[in-house]
C-alpha cells in the first residue's frame, strides 16, 4: 500500500514538472486532427462516466455530514458576497431599475389593471354567491315556517301544546344511536335466560331496556355522563363541560319522578356495578320482576 501511494505522488509531481509540455502536444494534435480528438475525448468519457457517478455516489453515503457543511458555508458565502455587490453597486441597480421602468411602463400599467380587474371580479364573485346563499336561506326558513303554522295547525295550539308536541316527536328518536358497552352486557344476559325486552321505549327517558307489560324501566347510567356520586362532586363538571353533577342529578330525578307517576317502576345501576358483574345486575332484576 506505501508502494503504491509513492507511485502515485511520484506520477503527480512529475505532471506538475511537465504540465506545460503536455499541453503544447494537447494542442498541437488538435490543430492537426481535431475530430480525432474529440472522438477520444466522447469515448474516454463514456467508459468513465459510470466510475465517476459511483465514487460520487459513494463519497455522499460515506460522508453526509460533510455535505451539509459545504451547503451551508456555500449559502453563508453567497449571502455575504450578495451583501457586499450590494453596498458597492447600490448606485447601479437603482439606475438599472428606474431605466426598466422607464421603458416599460405601458406593460406595468397593463399587468396591473389587469391584476386588480381580477381582484375585484374575485370579490364581487364571493359577495354574490353570499348573498345568493343567505338569501336562499331566507327562502327556505319562510316556507318552513309556512309549512308548520298552515298545514300542522300551528296557529291554535298554545306554547304548552307544542312543548308537549315537540316532546313526543322527540322520544322516537334515539340517543344514543349505538348501545353502549354496558347496555350490550345486560341484553346479552337477559337473552341468555329468555326474556323478551324493548330497547329505548318511546317514553320520558327513553329507558334502555324496558319491559313495557310490567312497566320496568331500566337505565344504565354511565359514570362520566351521569356523574356517579362515589367518583364526582356536585360541583364537578361532568358530560364534556356542558352541566355539573348537581344539575344532571337533578334531571335525572325528575324523569324517575315523571315515570313513578305514570305507574312505572324505574330501576337505575352505575357503569361500575355493570363491568364487576352483570349476573347480580340481572338476578335483582329478575327478583324484581317476579314480585311484579
């Protein structure tokens, strides 16, 4: 390997020796016989041009660091060399620049109408299609209006009537639309041994299981929805920050008070009481439902 190294800065230095007589040769053959030249030049080209791209391909893999450093002192240079063009040549681009105005003004003063043409069309567009779609709702919001008050007698009920109205509509739709995981687990045991049930029943609460020819309503209140009293105070914010615990127990009461009313017997259970085990949950049930 030291052989090899000597030979090669011995091959170096002799070049740099005679750098000048390869030169005179260089150009002597290509004053007599350039197209031969050139034909060696293409051919010692093509058999090196896959050499050269894998040493630089290589050397890149080899050394990523390096290269990011040679990118950053390149930009650092072009930026103080930009700099310095800049103070001692201040003078010149501002002559350049007024001169290219000055020859150009008719293109400047078309570019712009023609960019602030564009501009205006742009807003008057979007105002347009504002006030075509407010106006639309108008529109729609009227008919609805004539809708409910002409055709469904809207006119001669009072306020109270359309409470209650609104509220009967209200208990067909159900929500939540998906049963939770803790309603799942008592349905599936109450299939298991036999019992035939309804799911949501259209009244005040929409029970999640209900069995309406004894009139047992069941809820499975959730502990984070509900607010259970072992995890959460009555001040605590509960059901993602929309009322406290408080508020929602008072709710809650209020529809097992309606319901008592009405001749039902409403049974209520918390999410953990379901999860340690929904056998217990539905032996109670069963025992219950024996009585009645």
């Amino acid at each position: 390997m030291a052989d090899y190294e000597q030979n090669k800065n011995h091959k170096k230095e002799y070049y740099k020796r005679n750098r000048d007589k390869y030169r005179k040769k260089a150009h002597e053959s290509y004053i007599k016989n350039p197209e031969k030249v050139k034909k060696r030049v293409k051919e010692w080209y093509l058999k090196n041009k896959n050499r050269s791209n894998m040493r630089v391909r290589k050397w890149k893999e080899e050394h990523p660091d390096r290269i990011k450093e040679y990118a950053r002192k390149s930009r650092m240079k072009n930026k103080i060399y930009f700099k310095l063009y800049k103070k001692k040549n201040d003078e010149k681009i501002n002559k350049y620049q007024k001169e290219w105005r000055l020859r150009n003004t008719n293109k400047i003063q078309e570019y712009k109408k023609i960019y602030y043409r564009d501009k205006n069309m742009q807003e008057k567009r979007k105002m347009h299609q504002r006030k075509y779609y407010f106006d639309n709702k108008k529109i729609i919001s009227i008919k609805k209006q004539k809708y409910y008050y002409k055709i469904k007698g809207y006119e001669k009920r009072t306020p109270e009537e359309l409470r209650e109205y609104r509220r009967e509509k209200r208990l067909n739709q159900i929500f939540p639309v998906k049963d939770t995981i803790i309603e799942k687990l008592l349905q599936e045991e109450l299939t298991k041994r036999g019992y035939i049930y309804m799911k949501h029943y259209p009244i005040r609460g929409q029970p999640d299981i209900a069995f309406p020819e004894k009139k047992i309503a069941i809820f499975a209140d959730g502990d984070y929805i509900h607010g259970n009293p072992n995890k959460y105070k009555a001040t605590d914010m509960i059901c993602m920050n929309e009322c406290t615990a408080g508020e929602k127990w008072n709710k809650d009461r209020n529809i097992t008070d309606n319901l008592q009313k009405q001749g039902w017997l409403v049974l209520r259970y918390w999410e953990t009481e379901i999860h340690i085990s929904p056998k217990n949950v539905v032996d109670e049930i069963e025992d219950v439902f024996m009585v009645k």
